[in-house]
C-alpha cells in the first residue's frame, strides 16, 4: 500500500515568519531526505515562498484553474477529461527545481474572492497527498483557510506566533477551529523571533505543545536584504535549527 504523505501546513498571526520557516522546513527535509519527493505549497495569495526559496514561479494554480475552465467551455465536456487536463498542468506546474516541487496558489484577479481558488487548493492537496512524501504548505495569514476546510487534509498542523499575547490568542483561536475541521495527527507551536525566551510555559500557549522557540536571526535579516534565498543561509543559523527541532518534536525526522 502507499503511504499517504506528510502534509505540513504552517499557520498564524500575518507576519510572525511563517514563510521563513517553511521555506527553513523545505530545506530540512531536502537536506535529511534526499531521495523524499517533496513538494512546497505556497497557498498565500500574497506570495512569497518562492522567493524564500529562491524558485521561478511559470504557472500558478489559479492561473490553471482558469485555463482549465476556458478548455471547458471550448473543447473539453467529459469530466474525465477535464481531471486528466487539470492533473497534467498542474505537473507541469510543478516542474521539479533544487529537490522539490513548487506550486503557488497565485493571485486570483476577481478582486477579494478567493473561494474558487481555495477550493481547487483543497482538492489538490487531496490529490497530490498519494504522489509525493512530504507537502509543506505555507498557509495565508489568519484562520480563513482552516475555516474553508483547505487544510482539512492536513496531517502535521504548525501554529507560529511571536511572543505576543495577540499572537498566542490567534493561534489559540486557530486550534480550536483546527480541531473541529482539519484532521490532523499533531499540532505544534513555534514562537519565533522571541525576546524573553525565558518567560514562555506550556501553559501561556493554550495547551499546545511547543515545538520550538527561534530567537532573533541576524543572518535571516542579511540574507532578507540581500534577497537571498534559504538555501543560502549557513547551516547553524536559529531559523534553519528551529526548524529542525519543530520537525524532531513534530515526530516527522
Ligand atoms: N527569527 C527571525 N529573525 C530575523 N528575521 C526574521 C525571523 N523570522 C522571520 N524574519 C523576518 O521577518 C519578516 C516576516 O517573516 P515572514 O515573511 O516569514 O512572515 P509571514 O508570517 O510569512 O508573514 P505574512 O503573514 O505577511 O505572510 C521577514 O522579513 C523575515 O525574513
Ligand atoms: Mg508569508
């Protein structure tokens, strides 16, 4: 039987370095699993992640989306059909760059709906979890996506917050909702950029176990000056061991 991938999903407040660290847990796993098919997501309309990862982005999902839907009215009828065309572009779309697949959702034009876009995202973690090992989805800000059940498939849910009450009170937020509507095996708190380190107990964190706790990365904001990609960082900097660690606690390496 085939084994049923790993899908990471990194959530939070806006800002807290969600992306920063799915990019870091991107590299770790390619770096730990050389031979794993890997596949990163960037589900946030206002991208980012392929920066993050230093990766050309030719087609997004949403761009797919409404190629497929124009084939529909035009040559393709039968919904066999119209899968197949979905699935063969969205391959294409995932052309493998250094070790692993890319895929962003893009940026819908119709102003302020997402919803479609979504959907389809839905469906094609569905579908993509049987085709590659671990899928890492860096998720929008906000609890909109575990709401419309996007990450419903979602196996290792990643809360991130910086050391701020408001930030902890969303992903407090964001697990009750999670525990209702994704189905995931575990859940894990990253408090990155903290300041007082000292002062974080299981129990400022609304019982949600703390997978790792990332200081200040002076090479990250080098690197994010420069525009250089994760892969470019040294090895031992707090993001990338962060990420490390998230994954060791998360059972995943
Ligand atoms: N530990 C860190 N040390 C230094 N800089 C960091 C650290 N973590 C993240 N950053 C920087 O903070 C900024 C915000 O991080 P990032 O873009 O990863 O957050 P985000 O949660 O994805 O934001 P958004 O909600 O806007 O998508 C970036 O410039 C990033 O390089
Ligand atoms: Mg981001």
């Amino acid at each position: 039987m085939q084994k049923h991938a790993t899908v990471i999903a990194l959530t939070g407040k806006g800002g807290v370095g969600k992306t920063s660290l799915s990019a870091a847990i991107v590299r770790q796993l390619t770096e730990q699993f050389p031979e794993a098919r890997v596949l990163a997501i960037d589900a946030d309309p206002a991208i980012g992640l392929s920066v993050a990862l230093g990766v050309v982005v030719t087609e997004t999902l949403d761009d797919i989306r409404r190629r497929v839907a124009e084939d529909v009215t035009e040559k393709l009828h039968d919904t066999q059909d119209i899968l197949a065309e979905a699935k063969f572009r969205l391959f294409q779309a995932m052309e493998e760059q250094n070790g692993f697949a890319f895929l962003a959702i893009g940026r819908p034009e119709a102003a302020g709906c997402y919803c479609a876009v979504n959907t389809y995202l839905r469906q094609v973690i569905s579908m993509l979890a049987d085709e590659f090992d671990y899928v890492v989805i860096d998720g929008e800000a906000g609890i909109e996506q575990i709401n419309r059940r996007v990450m419903e498939k979602v196996t290792h849910l990643l809360c991130v917050s910086d050391q701020s009450r408001k930030g902890l009170q969303i992903v407090e937020t964001i697990r009750k909702v999670a525990d209702e509507l994704v189905l995931y095996d575990e859940i894990g708190l990253v408090i990155n950029r903290a300041p007082l380190p000292d002062r974080i107990t299981e129990d400022v964190c609304g019982g949600i176990p703390i997978a790792a706790v990332i200081g200040q990365d002076d090479a990250m904001t080098e690197n994010d000056i420069a525009g250089r990609s994760i892969f470019e960082l040294p090895p031992d900097t707090p993001i990338l061991l962060g990420a490390r660690r998230a994954l060791e606690n998360l059972h995943i390496i």
